[in-house]
C-alpha cells in the first residue's frame, strides 16, 4: 500500500498494525490489554490519591512517587485510544497531526519518567548520605522546580521531532508496525535523506536517557559507599531496604529499554510478534508493575491503601444497616 497524499501533509494517512495474522483474535486479545489499562489507570490513580489526601505522606519521598505514577498515567493514556480503537473496533487509520501528536506525548512522557527515576535516587541520595540536611536540601519549592525541569526538557527536546518529520513526503509503505506512532517508525517511510533525525534522536537519547542513568548509578555508588560504612549490621539494611522499590522501578524502565534497542538492532530475524510484544513490554509494564511494587515493598503506601479499602468497605456496610 501507497501513503494516500494530496499535495498536502494534513491529508495524509497512516495505518497503525495489531497482532499481524492474528485479526480474527483481535477480539480475545483485547481482554488482557483492557485488564492491564485498567489495572494501570486504578493503580497509579490510586496512588496519586493516597498521596494527595493523606498529611502524613506529603513528604520528598512520596511527591516523587506521585510524579512518577502521574507519568506513567499519561504514558498509558497516550496509547489507549489506538491500541483499543485497533482491537475493539479495526480503526487502524490516523491522520498526521493525530499521529504526531501521540508521538510527541509518547516520547515526552518516556523522557520525564527517565528524569523523574533520576530525581528519586536523588531523593535517596540525600535521605542517606546527608540525613540530618533532608528537609533543607529537598524543599517543596526545589521539589517543584525539579518536576517542572523535567518537563519541559523532556518536552523541549521532543518538540522539533514533528517538525522534522513533517518536512518529508512519505511515498513508502504507510503501514506503521505498532499500534501507536513512534518516531524510528516514521521516519523510515520518508522518500529523503533522514540522517538529520537519525542524529537528532541519538542526540535526545545521549542527554536524557543516557546522562540519567550515568548519574543513577553514580548516586547508587555513593549510596552503597555510605551504607558500607555504616557499623550496625541491621542499619545497613534498614537503609537498603528504603532503596528497594526505586531500584526495582529502575529496573523496569531501563531493561524493557534496552532489551527493545537490542531487538530492534539485532533481532531482523526475529517474528514480527517478538517486536510487537516487546513494545507493549517497554509502554506498560513500568506502569503497570510500579505501583504494585510500591504498594508492597513500602509499608507507609501499603497501610493507607489497606485503611481506604477498609473505609469503603465500613461505607458500604454502615449504608446496608
């Protein structure tokens, strides 16, 4: 198939792709994606509640907390209307601008989660190395200001990605292999030279993505350095322990990450499927397993989650008496 342009890029047209083979499916395979959006969507609402209403855990820690499950919400929102538009109704075509769009919001998103992991190990940083400074160093004002950075550099740095490529006229194949719109697949249907983009997005890549995960793991080796020099057995693990639900979080962002880079790079032999499913594993899997991982790895989350459901549940029962 052809790319449908009418001298005008506003009137182009791509094709987004489900399971490949598997259209009949398309039915039976939505269950699983409809349970993990609305697991996503609960859980990282839930947490932002929690959060928000309850005093006690308006702390440097749990605003962290909030932005990170803020991100994740937008991440998954910004690939649910595709994924399920594809699924539930075969509505694989979108126009340009509604592409770019989602693209902008999916490389953003992607971005301020990188930055976001980075100002938690901060966070965890100080709350170990310089305990007693905590509260002056990580102040709501500063807070604040690190959340907003992380926006708009995020936001900055993807913003010309549309522009670039709406300098291309597209004559390629117009059928996209995700259900979504990224920018390494767009730009490969272009009829022109695309090594402004290439570098471009290497470039974006080597300063958010790159420089936060050097400066993680330089935080990590100062962390470990501190809590080595610590006498007590058991404060040493007190100590590692409250780093536990931010490095399982790392872990999820980066290895969905890299394991994608090397299927992309590596894998041309790989089904077609093997893509696709490790593209669903990079956009919800962190959202969907990081509140579940903070839930039970952080006690203070855990208890007031267990105190809203025990409220809900004493409402109901008071309303039946």
């Amino acid at each position: 198939m052809r790319i449908l342009y009418n001298s005008s890029l506003q009137k182009a047209t791509f094709f987004l792709t489900g399971f490949q083979g598997l259209e009949d499916l398309h039915g039976w395979i939505s269950i699983p994606f409809c349970f993990i959006y609305l697991t996503v969507i609960t859980g990282n609402l839930t947490i932002i509640h929690v959060i928000h209403t309850d005093v006690t855990l308006h702390e440097p820690m749990y605003y962290f907390l909030a932005m990170l499950a803020l991100t994740d919400l937008g991440l998954c929102l910004s690939t649910l209307p595709t994924v399920i538009g594809i699924f539930w109704f075969d509505a694989r075509e979108i126009g340009i601008p509604a592409c770019f769009t989602q693209l902008f919001f999916i490389h953003t998103l992607s971005l301020v989660e990188s930055s976001v992991l980075l100002s938690m190990s901060i966070d965890r940083y100080v709350a170990i190395c310089h305990p007693l400074r905590y509260s002056t160093i990580l102040t709501p004002a500063r807070i604040i200001r690190m959340g907003l950075s992380s926006v708009f550099r995020s936001a900055l740095l993807i913003l010309p990605l549309p522009f670039l490529l709406k300098r291309f006229q597209y004559c390629h194949s117009h059928v996209l292999a995700h259900a979504y719109c990224l920018h390494l697949e767009i730009m490969k249907l272009a009829c022109s030279s695309i090594i402004v983009n290439h570098i471009y997005g290497l470039f974006v890549v080597a300063c958010t993505v790159g420089v936060d995960s050097l400066l993680i793991f330089l935080s990590y080796a100062l962390i470990l350095r501190t809590v080595l020099s610590i006498a007590s057995h058991h404060e040493r693990l007190r100590a590692l322990n409250t780093c536990v639900s931010h490095t399982c979080a790392v872990l999820l962002f980066y290895i969905p990450m890299i394991g994608l880079s090397l299927v992309h790079r590596f894998g041309e032999h790989l089904p077609r499927t093997v893509h696709l499913l490790m593209s669903y594993v990079y956009l919800l899997v962190p959202p969907l397993m990081n509140p579940i991982v903070y839930s039970i790895k952080t006690k203070q989350i855990r208890q007031r989650i267990v105190k809203k459901f025990e409220f809900i549940k004493s409402l109901r029962g008071f309303r039946q008496d």
